[in-house]
C-alpha cells in the first residue's frame, strides 16, 4: 500500500536533486505566474542540489 497522501507525480530533474525526487504540481501556476503549489517525495538518500529561486518559497 502507498503511504503518500498524493501520487508521486513525475520525476524530478536531477538539475534540483541528487537521487531520486518525484514532483507533483498540485496546483499549475495562476494566470499571474507568480506560483504554484508542488508536493516533493524523495526517495532514501535523495537530497537538494544547491539552488535558488526568483521569488519566495514556502514549505
């Protein structure tokens, strides 16, 4: 049985993640692009890559 609340989406680039990430955008960005809401599953031993964003972020 899966035990995540979402599916898992696709997988995510490896530009943001060292080992296996799956990304599910829940909620596309609005007509303004200003945001989007994504839910993140990784995989043991995955991690961030180091990186930045353009505007905030909330977790």
């Amino acid at each position: 049985m899966d035990k995540n609340t979402f599916p898992k989406g696709n997988q995510g680039s490896a530009d943001y993640f060292t080992g296996t990430a799956w990304v599910n955008i829940l909620v596309p960005k609005d007509e303004t692009g200003s945001y989007n809401i994504g839910n993140v599953v990784f995989e043991p031993g995955c991690r961030n890559n180091w990186h930045t964003h353009a505007t905030d972020r909330s977790c």
